[in-house]
C-alpha cells in the first residue's frame, strides 16, 4: 500500500481510536516528581525528545520525562501493556496491538504530530547510485533476494560490480513496517539476511564505514548525518525526486513520505495533570521542535484539530 500523501484535513481522515474498558497506567512518583513514560519508535524520538526536555525546563523540575527507543511496535508492547503513557509511532497501530490494548482495557487517542521523508542512504563514497527506482529497491530487499543479490551490479549491470550491503530498522520498527509495504508491497516480507538495529543512530554508523553500504530510516537522522551520508533521489514513477520538507510538502517525494503518531493513554491523561499538560504543551510547540529536529510540520489546522480531539478526550 502507498501512502498518498494529503496536506489538507488529515486529521479528518485519522479516527479517533480507543478500547471499551479503561484502566490508566499507574503514574510514577520519585522524589516528588511526577514520571511520565513514553517509549517507541526512534523515527519520532527527536522530536519527543526535544519536547520533553522542554517541558521539564517549564515545570521547574517538577515532572520527569523518560523517552525510550524500543520501535514502534515494542513501544506499542509496552504502552499495550500499561507499562507507558504514550507511544511514539512511526505508523499507524495495527488490528493486532489494537486488539491487546483493548484486552487490556487501555483506552488511547492517535495525534499526528509530523510529516516524515523516510530516507535512503548510501556511503559517502558511492558515486554511481544517486538515484534509485522503485524496482530498484525492492530487487535489493525483497525476501528472495536473501543470499542471491549481494554485488550492486546484480540490481543494476549499470552498477559496479562491488559487495552490497545492507543496514536496515528491525522487526519492531514502524520504519520497517512502512518501507515493507511502500517498496516490496506487503509488511513483512524484507530479506533477513541485512544488518538490523531499532537505533537509527547504530545504522548511521554502519553506512557510514562501510564501502558498498546502503541502508534506511527517517529523514532527521540523515540531517543530522548528512557530512558523512549521501542521500539517495527516489523515482516512484515520475523521475528521481531527493527528500526534503519541499517534495514532502507538495507530494512528490514518493512512496516514502509518511506522517508520524503519538498514541496518549487517554485515561492516564483525564487523573494526571502533568501528563495531559505535557501532551497539550507537545501540540502546541510542535511546528517548532518538528522544524528544529529536520521533520516537517502539518497544517496549523491539523495541530489545532488534534488539540480539540485530545481535550474532548480526556474530559
């Protein structure tokens, strides 16, 4: 499935989604201080991060913010679970993590809060992919292709004849998920046989020391990489395009623009006052810290929609 990506009234287009029993995850208290546990995917972790930092610099010490990077679906696990408050995610939760949270009884709100230009990289010394189709990508990271494509010039005899190696997000990886499904067609259905981390920063590194490396994740880390990275233009059908906030804003970096979720516990929100203040204090900065860590911005419209949506919410 490819994402089309529409800048106008996304939210209208994103349901509200919660279980039927409520139970809030238990808010911890250290020192005093009032704890609140997000943890997923690390494509939305900069941005989370940035925020966090940020509001406990506004509460005065008063609230502590942990942010972990377990993917989109280990953080789905967790907040499933009752273990998390929020859940940073990197795709939109699946039937099956929808179903555990609602045995769970764990009611939550999806808020966008961010546009993504999954990016693919190369290392700085490739000089004759600067572009890739497709076709391309999928001959490299389709499932049959575990132990038969291994040098560049099997994708393409245009290519030279050097070792191929892969750097990719794990199986609990929205990223992952989402690239599945744009690039080979179903979720899933990746080779095994690559270098896989849930740390986009352990994928940086990889790509970046290794000759012949190729690997994929979301658009920040590139930014803040791009001296020993080169990104790779992607043809979807109407010319290679490079991503950037522009051709993700006009739609025409395809297939691998994506938007970007938390997932708030909204019960955990209507008893804790810091939590529901954190989630109203996201909203509202967003468009800054989004721009600050290289994602791209939604719509005022759609902040201001999602901000409507959470305070119905957790009334």
């Amino acid at each position: 499935m490819q994402f089309k990506l529409n800048r106008v009234g996304i939210m209208g287009a994103i349901a509200t989604v919660a279980a039927t029993l409520a139970v809030a995850v238990p808010v911890v208290h250290s020192e005093d201080r009032t704890v609140i546990k997000i943890d997923g995917s690390s494509t939305v972790y900069p941005i989370t991060e940035a925020v966090a930092e940020e509001f406990q610099k506004e509460t005065r010490g008063n609230v502590r913010v942990t942010v972990g990077i377990s993917g989109t679906g280990g953080g789905f696990k967790k907040f499933c679970n009752g273990e998390t408050h929020i859940s940073d995610a990197s795709r939109p939760i699946k039937d099956s993590e929808k179903e555990k949270c609602a045995k769970e009884g764990i009611k939550y709100i999806e808020l966008p809060v961010a546009y993504d230009a999954l990016t693919v990289v190369v290392n700085k010394d490739n000089d004759w992919a600067d572009s890739m189709t497709v076709e391309d990508l999928k001959k490299m990271w389709d499932s049959t292709a575990k132990g038969k494509i291994k040098k560049w010039n099997q994708v393409n005899p245009d290519w030279p004849n050097k070792n191929l190696k892969l750097y990719g997000p794990g199986s609990d990886s929205g990223t992952f998920d989402y690239f599945n499904e744009a690039i080979i067609g179903k979720e899933g259905s990746s080779r095994p046989d690559y270098t896989a981390s849930e740390d986009d920063n352990v994928l940086v590194q990889g790509v970046s020391q290794t000759k012949g490396a190729i690997g994929y994740f979301g658009f920040a880390y590139y930014e803040a990489n791009k001296n020993k990275l080169k990104a790779v233009k992607i043809d979807g059908g109407d010319g290679p395009v490079a991503p950037s906030s522009t051709t993700v804003n006009d739609g025409s970096y395809t297939p691998l623009s994506r938007p970007v979720f938390i997932y708030v516990n909204t019960e955990a929100a209507k008893e804790v006052g810091p939590l529901k203040q954190f989630v109203e204090f996201y909203l509202k900065n967003a468009p800054e810290y989004v721009d600050e860590v290289k994602y791209v911005p939604l719509p005022e419209a759609d902040y201001e929609d999602g901000m409507k949506r959470f305070d119905d919410a957790t009334k």
